[in-house]
C-alpha cells in the first residue's frame, strides 16, 4: 500500500511540471551507412547556445521558445548541413536530416562508428541521460583515464559499489555477490567458483572490455534473480575501417621486490600459469606413494609483473553489406606479496590463534575475445567467442601461537607453531555467443540470442603442513592432534550453462520522437554442474616425526609409508577400504524458464513510463554424497527448490528540461541460494572452515529507487538519489554453535537497506583552439546506506547458531563509499598528455556477523590512490603509460571488540592485518 501511494504521489508531482515553449524533434541518418540511424552526432540552433546529441537511435529532442530558427547538423569528419523550422508553442516540429562524409576531409581525424563511439564518456553519459532505468555506464576511454586493469576495478569505482577484502566479487549497495548478476553483450555467465554466483570480474582486462553497464534497478528484460544490480559487459568490436595495434608493460610491486627470492609451489608456477601437472588426484593405491609434486617449496628471482595485448581487425564489403573480423589476444601476470597478522580471538579477548603471516601471490591471466558481425540493410548477425585463462596461487606461511598445535601458552614450544598452506585455483571458461537482429518494419523489430559457456575450474594439489615445535630439542615435528593438519586436496568443478532468448518490439508511432514500444520477450537456461574432491589425508601412527619445514619431503615420501611413519587415508577410510578413493562430490542442475511483457508509453515529451511484468519457472535439485552426509541419508533431504514468481517492474522518467531529469523506480525481485551454499560438504580455509544448509529457501526482495539528474554540459553532471531496499528471507553467512571456527548459512527474518547517492562530473577549466588544448575536470560519486537485518537464532535442521545481537547490520554493507578523480589533459598537434589521480575510500563495514557473545568482526576503514599518466607521440601512434599504485600503501585490517573477563573492559582486538604494497607501472602501446 505505502509503494502504491508513492508511485501515485510521483505521478502527481511530475505531470503537474509544464512550459509555454515548443519543441524540435527528428532523426538524423548516416548517408554513407545506408540511411542507419547516427547517434551521438552534435544538432545546435544557430546563434544559440542551445543544442543536443542524438542518441544510439539517431533521435533528438530540443524545448525552446517560439520562432524561427536554423537547425545545424554536424559530426566529427561528415559535412555539416543546416534546416529552418518554425516553432509554435505547444506543438512539436518535425526536422529529420541526414548526413554524409562526401568530399569532405579531416587531417588527422578518426572517424568511428557506434561501437566507438559507445566507449567514449560523452557518448556513455548520453546514453545514460537517456535511458529510463537508472544505470552507470563506463566505457573503454574512462577506464584507460583512471588507469582501470579490469572490470572488477572498474565498478568499484562508481557510486554505492564497493569490495570486501579476501572476497572475489563486489557488494552494490550493501548487497554481496548473491544479489547481484553478471553477463556478457546481455546473455548470463556462470560463475568459475563454486563459492560464488557470478564469475570474477578481475577476469575480464580492460583490453576486451567496450563498456560496463551498471544497472541497478530491474526491469522485465533482466532475470530476477537480481536486486543489488545487473554488471553487463559488452565486449570490444571493430570501431573503424580496420586497426591493429599491439602494446605491452611492466611493473613492480615493491613489497615483492625487496624480499629476495619468491616462494611458488612445486608443480604449480609457470610464467603463464597452465598447470605442469595434472588436475586431478594421481593416487590410485593409497600403499603407493605417487604424487607428481613435493611439499617443498621453490622460488622464482624474477619478480616483474607484466601484460601485453594484441589487437587487430577490418571491415570489408560484400554488395551492400558489410563483415567486420576483429580480435584481442591479452596476457597479465601479477606478483604480490605481504607481511602481516593472522589470529582468532574469544569473546574476551583471549587469543586461540595468534600468527605473523608471510604470503607470497602470483597471478596469471591470458584471455582471446573474437567477433565476427555481418550486417546487411534491416539487421545484422554477430558471433562472439570468449576463452579466459585465469591461474592464481599462493604460499601461506604462518608462525606462532595455534591452540589446536600446542596449547601451553607462553611457552617457546607454543609461539613457534607452524603452518604453510600451499594453493592453487586454475580456471577456463570457453563462452559462445551467438546474436542477431531484425528490423520487419518502422513498426516491428526483433532481436534473438543464444550461448553456450563451458567452466572447468580445478584446485589441484592443495598442500598443507602444520608443526609443532619442541623447545628441548628445537626442533619441529608434524602436527598429529588429526589427519588433517597434514593434507593434499583436489577438485574439480564442471559446468555446462546455455541460455537462449527472444525478443519482439512493435512500435505504435514509429514517426513520432517519442514512440510507445510493446515489447514481448522470453528466455531459457539451463545450467549443470558436477564438483567433485578428494582429499588425501597423513595419518601418523605413533606422533608426529621429526621434520624439516623447509623439507618435509625427506619423511613424507614411499620410504615414510613402507616404514610406518604414516598412512594415507582418505574421508572415506584407509586403503583397506575399497570405496576409500571414490571421490566425494555435489550434482547440481537449475532450469529457468521465463517470459516478458513490457510496455514503453510516453504519456507526453517529457514523462514515459516503462511498465513490464515478468513470470520465471525456477526448478533446482542437488544431490551430494560428502564428507558430512549423503543425500541417502534420512535425517537430510535432496537440496530442492521449484517456484513460479510473477515479477512487477516500473520505471518512471520525468524530464523537467533539457538538462533536468527525475526517475523513479519500483520493482520485486527473488534471490536463490547457491548450489554450494545447500549443498553438505565441508570446506576447510586456513583460518576456519565452511558447509552448506540443505533447508535454505529464496529471499524476496521489493526495491524502490529515485534519482534527480542535472546535465550541466555533455560532459558534465550533477546526480543525486535515494533507494530502499527490503529483503524478506534474507541469506546469511554466519558462524555455528560448534567448539571450531565453522561457518554456514542460515535465512534470518527479514532486513533492510537505505541509502542516499552522490554524483557529480565537472570541468574546472577548459581551453580549446585550433592549435592546442587543455581540460581540467573532477570526477566525485559518494554514497551513504544504513542497513539492517533481523538475526533469529537457528535451532532446528542441520544448522544451529545464536546471534549475539537480535538485530545487526547486514555483512559487507560499508555505511559510507568516496571514490574521486582529477585529470588533466594537455594536446596540440604533435603530443598529447593525460594525467589522472584517483581516489578510492570506504568505511568500516561488517566482515563477519557475531554469534555465541562474540562481538562482529571489522572490515576497517581503508583509503587508496592511484596515479596514472598517458603520454602520446601522434607522429609515431606510440603511447607511453606510466604510474604509481596503491600510493597510499594502506594497511588492510580485521578487527574485533571484545570485553576482558578480569577488567571489564572493552577493547578492540586485532584479528588479521597485511599490507599490499605500492606498484609502478610502465608500458608502450602502438597502433597502426
């Protein structure tokens, strides 16, 4: 009742706005395209200052007074030409015009099509002011600007998005990874983690990436499984005639340089990251010994981060139609490396963990994006292939007091207990994509898509050792307290997702500059996957042996088993077991099968309404067979979910003028737990350790958005406004009533969250003549949310916890992001100049909910800078890149607030606390 009483208030005030003016309308078309439409051209009324871009239709609107006027049609290489109107008040003239490049000649000029023309800021802020949803678009230009390396920096810089440490995806708008979706030219992308839902967006580098749309409200086109915002990448294609260009770079992150020589694990680095062993467990007798890697580690001397990137492409044509080939080919490779702190605390501030860290990072991406795109008179056709290599890996070594090693505290035995966790994720995703669109009319249009994307991603042979020192002999000795301190674990995730959709538009008044558009829609997807794991335990008979932590492959090797200092088990037993090699694992499937109306109707020039409905079939089964449970088992169930939603989505746009536009937005939306978040296996981090809720069921969710937009010039812009979100049947991660750190999932009751965002994009100074120019402008978006969730304890089913607090802020929800920029850029017509510094900030935000009179842990405040120069010899199409970042060297820090039980008094304890350290980078790019 309260949503439908502030839609109606909305209504009221937005249609009570009206002007004595008239109004210009009208298409401009591309002559030497074949009559297409021309978006983000320049329509000015001569001796005015007043003006307008068309959009990505080639439409344009422009209010003024009556008169008559001369309208002027210009773009960047095409002949200007000019059109009288006469303008009556109340009425709207009709002025369509065209445009060709003819004789006409630019020196040194590029002239780009649409696709181009979609990564530029201008063109992108356009494109937004446009647009009925409320959306963030940023494009290839904005994030070469800013010196953004992938899409996963690139959102974190826009307002109300922000990144939890240690999480791979982003939170928009206090709303984690769950809430969100990510997909590909508009078709969805599976995730390559089975601890997420969508696929992590550091995959995707800048150099494929076209634009990012960040869409935070819903409409009927989007899967519903989606209230924080939809991520939509569209991939790069041809932008001209034909191109190619190469470049390449290099960095140094001075905390991996100043260290000497850099732990890697055995069998697991390569400069580009493919394994050199296989992915899957080698054992086949747990009598034999038969692993193809060493717990010893290696080390690598040559330290230097570094990346290059192929591009290349042309146009040709056939009759009257056009083929475009085009294709990038990029590398990346990252070294890191970090000091810091690791512990566990009580309530009371007692550590049971207390470790200094070492951990050395590398990371290796290759990615290979294709496109072919036919485009002939009334539509086109387009294929996309993606393949994206991504390896990471790291040493974790952690030294001092572990209760579970030796709990004397205080001793020496006890301060130099020993872990180092040896990991490594690889993953391949192969995406293909398969579109196409039809135009039958002025009136009717369709657009159809189909994709088939294929995952494997593995962690083969994690390694871990854990000691225990003896301050007699001083010596270590491995941990015996259980088989699992000693270990190798491999997985193997398999996926197989394919979506199709279709599409149909029929405009009521193709003519008119505001046409009322009906648009009926469906989409299907299926996704299946297998994860499968086995972990390979060292059971030591008699205590652990004497060992060498920078050896223990002198005791943990065929002589060690043939001798009896250890057995190799398994979760399911020893090698007396016959079953004891089967591996554990969780099938999952999910069909979605959806269809869409929605109905785009101007009510006058100014206001159009956008009013769609969409029905979504969910049904999802997983079966699993771990170890914690089967699905044979009784006392659980198959992890099943089948529902029908009917989905309402309403967008509102009022624009008061020109320059001035209110939006407002109200939509439901649902959102599915995930397969590992249901499914019962245990997985085991070095800090604590994890497994699934078989009884989770969907959340709700009811979104209401406004926002006020002031467009002060095509590159500049004023933008506030407020959301409410309301979440009922919230998923939770949370800590279990267990004597172990473990964590599971949990529905709590309902939550909520409110907020406030800031926008604003401007230029301080700007000088602009034939010769040379100059532009000095200032980037700032800010964002405010207070969030709240209702925290039930859970006692029944296979989960049990208690809440420490009955009502607690939602986990990840940071209650304030700053993100700023300054550039400065400087051409004339030889050089040109770009310098840019770029400001990131959030504030203290929820890491982990308290449970059991534990108090939350801390995500704490954290600032970073970044500052990035291009520098470009026209002359020679080279471009120098260089820059410094993370300038700021911030440390990254855990934290809890704990009550001593002798004092009474509250303190802030630290739980974790590492430094990344600063980079430089440097790189050349050339294009033909």
């Amino acid at each position: 009742m309260k949503l439908k009483f502030l839609i109606f208030t909305l209504f009221i005030c937005v249609i009570g706005f009206s002007q004595n003016k008239g109004t210009i309308a009208g298409v401009l078309l591309d002559k030497d395209a074949n009559n297409q439409p021309l978006p983000f051209a320049n329509v000015a009324i001569k001796g005015t200052k007043i003006g307008a871009n068309t959009d990505v239709e080639g439409k344009y609107t422009i209010n003024i007074a009556p008169g008559k006027y001369i309208m002027q049609f210009s773009f960047v290489g095409y002949e200007s030409t000019e059109v009288p109107v006469t303008v009556v008040a109340n009425e709207t003239v009709i002025a369509n015009s065209s445009l060709g490049s003819g004789s006409y000649k630019l020196k040194d000029v590029v002239i780009k099509s649409n696709g181009g023309s979609r990564e530029k800021e201008t063109a992108l802020l356009l494109e937004q002011k446009n647009a009925i949803e409320m959306k963030q678009v940023i494009g290839a230009q904005e994030l070469s600007r800013k010196g953004v390396s992938d899409a996963a920096v690139a959102v974190v810089k826009t307002a109300g998005v922000s990144k939890q440490e240690g999480v791979k995806n982003v939170f928009v708008r206090g709303l984690g990874d769950r809430y969100n979706s990510t997909t590909l030219n508009g078709m969805p992308l599976p995730s390559e983690d089975p601890a997420y839902k969508n696929i992590s967006l550091d995959f995707f580098s800048s150099n494929i990436i076209k634009n990012i749309n960040i869409n935070k409200t819903f409409s009927a086109d989007l899967y519903g499984d989606n209230a924080g915002a939809n991520i939509d990448i569209s991939s790069k294609e041809l932008d001209k005639r034909a191109t190619f260009s190469m470049s390449a770079g290099n960095g140094i992150n001075i905390s991996a340089n100043s260290i000497g020589e850099f732990a890697v694990a055995d069998g697991a680095y390569s400069y580009f990251g493919f394994l050199q062993n296989g992915r899957n467990n080698p054992i086949t007798n747990l009598n034999k010994y038969d692993f193809e890697s060493n717990f010893k580690t290696n080390s690598v001397s040559n330290k230097i981060n570094s990346n290059f990137n192929i591009l290349g492409g042309g146009k040709f044509n056939i009759g009257k139609n056009s083929l475009s080939l085009f294709g990038v080919v990029s590398s990346n490779s990252e070294y890191f490396y970090s000091e810091g702190f690791l512990g566990q605390a009580t309530y009371s501030g007692d550590y049971t963990r207390r470790n200094d860290a070492n951990r050395w990072d590398y990371k290796a991406t290759q990615s290979f994006l294709g496109n072919a795109k036919y485009k002939f008179n009334n539509g086109s056709v387009s294929f996309n292939s993606l393949y994206i290599h991504n390896n990471s890996q790291y040493v974790n070594r952690l030294l001092g007091f572990d209760d579970d090693i030796n709990g004397n505290i205080g001793t020496e035995a006890a301060e130099k207990s020993l872990v180092i966790r040896q990991q490594n994720n690889d993953n391949n995703l192969f995406s293909n994509q398969l579109l196409a669109d039809y135009k039958f009319s002025d009136k009717i249009s369709v657009n159809v898509g189909g994709v088939y994307s294929k995952l494997r991603g593995t962690e083969p042979d994690r390694k871990i050792n854990t000691y225990a020192y003896n301050d007699v002999t001083h010596t270590y000795s491995a941990a015996s307290d259980s088989a699992a301190q000693t270990m190798r674990y491999f997985s193997t995730l398999d996926e197989n997702d394919s979506s199709a959709k279709g599409e149909i538009n029929y405009t009521f008044n193709p003519q008119s500059n505001t046409p009322a558009v009906l648009t009926l829609g469906g989409n299907y997807r299926t996704t299946d996957r297998t994860f499968n794991f086995s972990e390979l335990l060292y059971d030591f008979n008699s205590g652990g042996p004497t060992m060498d932590p920078k050896n223990p492959d002198l005791v943990l090797n065929q002589a060690g088993i043939d001798s009896g200092v250890f057995h190799l088990i398994t979760g399911r037993g020893g090698a007396n077991n016959p079953n004891a090699l089967s591996p554990f694992y969780y099938l999952a499937n999910r069909d979605i099968i959806a269809g869409y109306l929605q109905l785009l109707y101007p009510f006058s020039e100014k206001f159009t309404a956008q009013i769609g409905a969409r029905t979504e079939q969910i049904k999802q089964n997983i079966y699993w067979d771990t170890n914690l449970s089967s699905t044979n088992d009784l006392t659980t169930k198959p992890s099943k979910i089948d529902k029908n939603y009917i989905l309402p989505s309403l967008n509102l746009k009022y624009a008061i003028n020109e320059k001035n536009a209110v939006r407002f937005s109200a939509s439901e939306t649902y959102t599915m737990p995930q397969f590992k978040e249901m499914a019962q296996f245990l997985y085991s981090d070095i800090n604590s350790n994890e497994y699934g809720n078989p009884y989770l069921v969907p959340s709700t969710d009811y979104n209401v958005d406004c926002k006020y937009d002031y467009y002060l010039s095509k590159k500049e812009l004023i933008s506030f406004g407020g959301f409410y979100k309301y979440i009922d049947n919230p998923i939770s991660r949370t800590q279990m009533n267990s004597p172990a750190l473990e964590y599971s999932y949990v529905n709590t009751s309902k939550a909520f969250v409110l907020g406030a965002e800031l926008e604003v994009r401007k230029t301080l100074y700007n000088f602009d003549n034939e010769i040379r120019a100059k532009d000095f402008s200032w980037g700032f978006n800010a964002s405010y949310l207070y969030s709240e969730q209702t925290q039930n304890n859970q006692t029944t089913g296979v989960i049990s916890t208690n809440f420490t607090h009955e009502k607690g802020k939602m986990q990840g929800a940071s209650p304030l992001l700053l993100n700023t920029d300054l550039s400065f850029t400087a051409s004339n017509k030889q050089t040109s100049f770009l310098s840019t510094l770029v400001f990131n900030y959030f504030y203290d935000k929820v890491y982990t909910v308290g449970t059991n009179v534990r108090e939350n842990i801390i995500e704490k405040a954290v600032p970073t800078l970044d500052f990035i120069n291009h520098f470009e010899l026209k002359q020679y199409k080279l471009e120098i890149n260089f820059g410094l970042k993370n300038m700021l060297n911030p440390k990254f820090w855990l934290t809890q607030q704990t009550t001593s039980t002798v004092t009474n008094e509250t303190n802030e304890t630290l739980i974790s606390s590492y430094k990344k350290g600063q980079t430089f980078v440097f790189g050349l790019n050339w294009q033909l």
